[in-house]
C-alpha cells in the first residue's frame, strides 16, 4: 500500500506504475478539485443533504476504443439497462475522436486501452456536486469543442 495524492495517483497511472478501473480514474479526477482533505471534508458536509441520483455507466463500443457514457451527455440512453436484463449493446463504425468532434454535451470517459482514458464533462453537475477536472492520459485533442 502506497498514499499517494489523487494527482500523484493521477500521475502514476498515466506512467503505468500503477492502475484502477474507469470508475475510479472518474473519482480521482473529482477529488483533484481539493487541494486538502479538511477542504473536501468542507464540501462534503456542505453538500451532504442535497441529494444524489443513481448513476450507471453504459458503454458505447467504437471502432478504436470504448466511450463510458454518464448520466447527462447527450448520447446517454433516456431508459438506461441498469440491471442487464436487457442485454443492450451500444456500438458504432465510428472512431472515437469523430465521435467527440460531432458532440458537443459531455460526461463521458473515453478508454483508448487499458491505460488510456479521458475524462470530458461539460454539463452542471446536480445536487451541488463537483465535476472531475478532465484529464487525459493521451495525447488527443478533443478540447476544441468543449
């Protein structure tokens, strides 16, 4: 076990030292909004009765890579599978760089492989929440449109 600051943590997954799932890259991000834990323990307790909603990341399988779409970006279903029972499979021919120049509403994590992932948000986070800062570990450039 190593402690380590969500940019460090950051830091060490672009290099590869270390890895965590998508989910987890997206909860990093987020918490590089606080430069303190007596901060994001401020925020917390600011926020704590606004509410919360039900997330469920729905994967989007493009011809060079995988989009996680969230809650808010504009291809996110309007009636998400959130048990699987439905067995829906979202995919297009599409690279996922077209996919981000023809966007223009995003919560979304773009995974290249398993090492290469980008988080896009440009959408108002709900009950008061922060948005992660959006982090690459590319070198793409999809930035002119958010």
């Amino acid at each position: 076990f190593q402690w380590s600051s969500p940019p460090d943590a950051i830091e060490r997954f672009k290099s590869q030292e270390i890895w965590f799932p998508p989910p987890q890259f997206y909860e990093f991000c987020r918490l590089c909004n606080f430069s303190s834990l007596k901060e994001l323990q401020q925020f917390s307790s600011a926020r704590a009765l606004e509410g919360c909603e039900r997330w469920m990341p729905v994967m989007l399988s493009a011809a060079d890579g995988f989009i996680q779409l969230l809650p808010g970006d504009e291809l996110y279903p309007e009636d998400p599978d959130y048990t699987g029972e439905k067995k829906i499979i979202m995919s297009t021919d599409k690279k996922v760089e077209d996919l981000m120049k023809e966007g223009g509403i995003f919560h979304r994590i773009v995974i290249k492989n398993i090492n290469n992932l980008a988080v896009y948000v440009n959408i108002q986070a709900k009950y008061k929440h922060i948005n992660p800062l959006m982090i690459k570990c590319d070198n793409s450039d999809f930035n002119s449109r958010l």
